[in-house]
C-alpha cells in the first residue's frame, strides 16, 4: 500500500501497489478530529484497564481475608461472574470499539508523513 499525499493539500490518497487501485483518501486534520473526538468520549467511559486493575484488587482483598476457604471460593467465583457479566453489557463493548477505532486512526495519522 502506498500512500501519496496530493500536491498542495491536506489529502493523501492510499492505492495499492498491485492494482494501482485507490484504497482510500484520508485528511489528516479530520483523523486528528476523530482522535480528539475519540478522547472525549472515552474520558467520560469506564476505563477497561483501570476496571481490570480494581477487580485484580478486589479479588487480592478476598484472598488476604480472614474468611474460610469456602466463603473465598464462593466471593471469588461471584465476583469473577459479576465482570464477565460487565464485560458484555453494550456501553463495555462500545468502549472496546472506540480503543480499538482511536489505536487505528493514531497508526493512520501517524503514517501520514
């Protein structure tokens, strides 16, 4: 894939090196938009790593307890269900696009030289 910007303009145009086929047009200062804009709505979402870390820590507080085995078994197994389950709701997945659209623009943007 090669990508050439357009003389005097902001566009780069994507074509394939064995077709010669445009594969895209991209503006740079409309990625960087997008990426901002991914940001924004990211800071007002749960952080999936952030979240990941509070569960690690939640089941470390169940293991150090004073609590019989059973009870630590049970606690630990309802807590890992209870994230699974979080994980699935819509807003966890929406927040799992929206990483994964904003790490691919950044690798785009980044591109564009």
């Amino acid at each position: 894939m090669a990508l050439t910007r357009l003389p005097g303009s902001k566009w780069w145009v994507e074509t394939d090196d064995v077709t010669s086929e445009i594969i895209g047009t991209y503006n740079k200062a409309f990625i960087t938009a997008d990426i901002q804009a991914c940001n924004a709505t990211l800071a007002n979402l749960p952080d999936p790593s952030r979240e990941a870390t509070d569960v690690s820590g939640v089941l470390n507080l169940i293991e150090k307890s004073a609590w019989t085995d059973a009870r630590k078994a049970r606690v630990t197994t309802l807590v890992n269900e209870m994230h699974s389950a979080y994980q699935g709701v819509p807003q966890s997945l929406e927040t799992a696009q929206l990483i994964v659209k904003r790490d691919a623009l950044v690798i785009l943007r980044d591109r564009l030289v």
